[in-house]
C-alpha cells in the first residue's frame, strides 16, 4: 500500500510540474520494482527491504546535487523541529559535566522553573532510569526528557545548599517550549542596536520584530545585523526579515529552474511600513553564514540598503522541495537556484556526485588564502553587476562578497587551544566555577552589563583550567597557552556570564574580542559608511 502511494504522489508530482516523459519514467519505475524485489526474492541471504529502498533513494540523490538528501522519520523530525519554533518538554538549557546533567538554565515561565528547578542542579535520574555517570549521549537524554505536551516525567535532581549536597524529587509536566532564533538583541552604544540570529525559522521574522521595536525605544538609529555561522532556513522567514529593512513590495530574492518557471518573493505588501528602512545598517556574515542568510545579505546589497562586513559567505542557492512518504521520511529535492535582485546565482559551483570536494570548498579557501587576505579573492569580471541604486560594482560567483573585508584571525587558535577545548575542558571548569562562585558573582555584579565591564579572569584561573586540562591528558605547552590566553580567557568570560545571567551575555562579551563585530561597529560609526555607499 505504501509503495503505491509513493508511486501515485510521485506520478501527481510529474503530473503538476508539466514533465512529459511519464512514459520513460514508467519504464525505469518498473525496472527498479523488479529490481528490488528479485533482490528481496532471491537473495542468498537475508535483506531488509526498508533498507534496500531507503539506500536505493540515496544512490539516486548522491548522484545529483550537494543538498538533495533524504532522511528516514527520526531524522526527518529532528530536522525540523529547530524550524517549527518549538518542541515539547521541560524548558531546560543543559551541559554534561563528568557524565552528569548540569542545569545551565530554565526557559523562563517554563515548566522546570515553575516546580522549583534552578541552575546548577544536576539531574541524575529521569522516570526511575540513572543517566548519571553511564556514558549517556545527549540525544538519548534529551529523548527521555522530551515527550507529548501534557504529560509527566519524574526526575530526580541533586543539589547543593549551605555546603552540603542533597536529593530532591520533581514531578514535571511538559509543555511547549519556544526555539528562540534571536540569541542577543541589545545596544552596543546609545545609537546603535545590535541582533544576533542564529537560524531563520518560523518564528525568527516575529523575534526580529520584537528586537527592532525595543531597540528603537532605546533610541536606536543604526543597527548591526549578525549573521555570522548562520546555516538558513526558511525562504519566507528571509523575505518577512528584509520586509522591516526594504520598502513595502520590494524583489528580494526569486527562484528559477529547469522545470521551474521564475518565481519572485517581494517584502511585505503596500501598506505595511517597515520597522527599520532608514539609519545605518552593517550586516555581519562569514564563510559559514548561508541559504536564507545570503537572501538577506545579498538583497540588503543589491539594494544599496546597508553594507556586509566578513568574509565570503558559503554559496548555498539551490531551492529544495520536500516531498513526504507515508512513513513520515522525506526526500529534500533541489527544483531551483536563489537570485538575488540583481541576478546573482548564489550556489556556489559544484560537481554533480562529487560531495567531497564540495565539503572541502572552506578548506581549498583557507588553503588558497581567501580567508586571510582581501587580495586572494578571485573576483570574475564576466559576472560583476551592479546595485540596483546606487550602480555600485558587485560581483557573483558563488556567495555574496563583502563590502568590507575582514581577515581569519588564527593567531590565538594554537594546537594547545584546539586540544583544551576538544577534551571539554572549558565547559567543565566553568560549571565548576560558577558552582562555586554564582552567589558571589551575582552579589558583586547586579546585571550583565557590570559584569562585562567589570569581572576579570584572573591568572589563577588560567592556571586551575590548564591544571584540568593536563589531568584529561592534554600535554602542557606554557608558550601555546601563552598565546591563546586572550581567547581562552574571553570565552571563560563569557561562558561564565551565559551561565550566571543570560545567552545574551555571552555575545556580549565575545562581540568585544570578534575581529567582524569591531569592524561592523567602527565602520558604522565612520564616515567611511557612506563613501562605500555612493554612486560610482
């Protein structure tokens, strides 16, 4: 019965986007059919056809584009769930500390805070099962604790007070529990505004909103749109975005493929006036921001509506329509590219079944020096083009380029630095210390804000991580640790502040150390903004 359904959907697939070759398509249906059921058949040994047809589809798409996938229905579920806005469970933030489940924080209002869970307690057991020091991966552990809304789960957590440890027993109910796509929202100076998105999901368009509303009220008059490591998401979330920078009705991106006439995508319609379409805008982005984050960097560009600071971003423009199975698995299939306005292909190029040298597109550019140096960046004339407003030059190829380039900076990322952090050892002494030192942290420094400009780590703090380091088998290097101490001890900084107040604290602290960020705000501070933004 499945596999009719299968067969019927993809026939009104064919059926819908005007595909003549239904009888071929007929032909080599049935050959695969034959195919997999002399196999399940006939085979010397036993097979599982669930597998056989699962690995069938993935033959078939490896052989096309880099993003063309298929996912089985676990897989599926996990990667949506990110995107949907929310998921069902017990509203908590967690690390793994030494095989223990350490509480980093609660979802305000969430279902943990409302029966008395705090930061710092450690859960050990879950519904009478020990995920306490037995090697538990955090995938299994977050199973357990997620589940249908409404429902109960027993954990057991351990806690310490006045000094001594102790035992406590909860009963929580589940809820629905927001994915926040906005990590940090607030302002840098008093005229300028700062957000941070970390993916582009279904509620990222109303987070944005929400930031660029209190903002304004702060008195913001220029802003800093990150978008550094931003992988995408959803087209529409992209086009809502731009509609609070571009005016009503404006093209922001369109779709264009073989057997897909052009589609175009334009902001908000007449009527509805963006949040922000005037005051200075600088767009962070790097070569892991892609997909809907260079729908929005590239259309804030074409349109001459602010300027994107970094490096190249990845190149990621094919259009993917998802087609379900019964079995609730889904086949992602590429039908089109991403324009920008001006007719930017953003997909960077790629060879059909070729997925290696497709993933080591980051490495050939740190190898080739891109990363590094404003001068090894291959622009090509044939595809440069201009602004829609200004004519300023631009160019396509693969990615969008930035208007002002800033370098890798790999100085502070020593060997001794990548062995700390790949042992976790950052992490562990700093639930460590927060454990130790919360109350006292809190009482010295009232908010975030005195925090970033007041809390130091010391030398001696350095030197207990470095010693818990060398007792997980990482070999001392005092000049390698010498060298990465400005970077090991700004993320301690900031990992201590996500864990005492809140996650914006952390890009609080660490916009102050980002080679990108600085930029972005000198630059938007300078007159330099508006003579990179003229007509040529």
């Amino acid at each position: 019965m499945k596999k009719n359904l299968i067969f019927l959907g993809a026939l009104a697939l064919f059926a819908l986007s005007g595909i003549t070759h239904a009888q071929n398509y007929l032909n080599q249906n049935q050959k695969l059919r034959m195919a997999e059921a002399a196999i399940a058949q006939f085979y010397v040994d036993t097979v599982n056809e669930t597998k056989l047809v699962e690995d069938a589809i993935r033959g078939m798409l490896e052989g096309l584009d880099p993003h063309s996938q298929y996912t089985n229905a676990e897989e599926t579920k996990e990667l949506n769930e990110p995107l949907t806005g929310n998921f069902s469970g017990i509203g908590i933030t967690f690390n793994m500390n030494q095989d223990t489940l350490y509480v980093i924080q609660t979802v305000s209002g969430g279902p943990s805070e409302r029966v008395g869970i705090l930061a710092g307690d450690r859960i050990i057991s879950v519904n009478d099962t020990t995920i306490a020091g037995v090697g538990m991966k955090n995938t299994q552990i977050m199973k357990k604790l997620r589940g249908p809304k409404g429902t109960d789960v027993n954990v057991k957590v351990l806690r310490q007070q006045s000094g001594a440890k102790d035992t406590i027993d909860f009963t929580i109910t589940r809820a629905d529990i927001p994915i926040y796509s906005v990590d940090a929202s607030y302002m840098v100076d008093p005229h300028t505004g700062y957000i941070r998105i970390n993916r582009f999901s279904a509620e990222t368009a109303n987070e944005v909103h929400q930031a660029l509303s209190s903002l304004k009220k702060e008195g913001m008059k220029n802003l800093i749109l990150d978008l550094v490591d931003n992988g995408g998401g959803y087209l529409n979330a992209a086009v809502d975005i731009l509609g609070e920078f571009l005016p009503a009705g404006t093209l922001a991106v369109y779709t264009e493929g073989t057997n897909s006439t052009r589609q175009n995508h334009n902001t908000t319609p007449a009527g509805l006036k963006p949040l922000f379409d005037k005051g200075r805008l600088v767009v962070m982005a790097n070569q892991y921001s892609a997909s809907a984050s260079e729908i929005t960097s590239g259309a804030i560009q074409d349109w001459d509506r602010g300027l994107i600071v970094g490096r190249r971003t990845f190149g990621k423009g094919l259009v993917q329509r998802p087609i379900q199975f019964p079995d609730g698995s889904m086949m992602r299939l590429t039908i089109a590219h991403y324009y920008t306005p001006t007719g930017r292909d953003i997909q960077k190029p790629y060879q059909k079944g070729n997925q290696q040298a497709y993933q080591e597109d980051i490495i050939d550019r740190f190898n080739h020096g891109e990363l590094m140096h404003a001068d090894s960046i291959k622009y090509i004339d044939s595809l440069k083009v201009e602004t829609l407003r200004l004519k300023r030059p631009i160019y396509g190829g693969g990615g969008i380029y930035p208007d002002k380039f800033v370098p890798l900076d790999t100085t502070e990322f020593t060997k001794y630095y990548r062995n700390v952090v790949a042992k976790g050892v950052i992490n562990r002494f700093v639930i460590n210390y927060v454990d130790e030192n919360r109350k006292n942290i809190l009482s010295r420094f009232p908010d975030d804000n005195a925090y970033v400009k007041g809390f130091e780590v010391s030398q001696d703090m350095l030197d207990s991580m470095y010693a818990l380091a060398g007792k997980e088998g990482v070999e001392p290097n005092p000049e390698e640790a010498k060298a990465s101490a400005p970077l090991f001890s700004m993320i301690v900084k900031a990992l201590i502040g996500r864990d005492v107040y809140d996650n914006a604290t952390y890009f609080k602290v660490y916009n102050l150390h980002d080679p990108i960020f600085k930029e972005a705000l000198r630059l938007i501070n300078s007159p330099e903004y508006e003579s990179l933004l003229r007509k040529i």
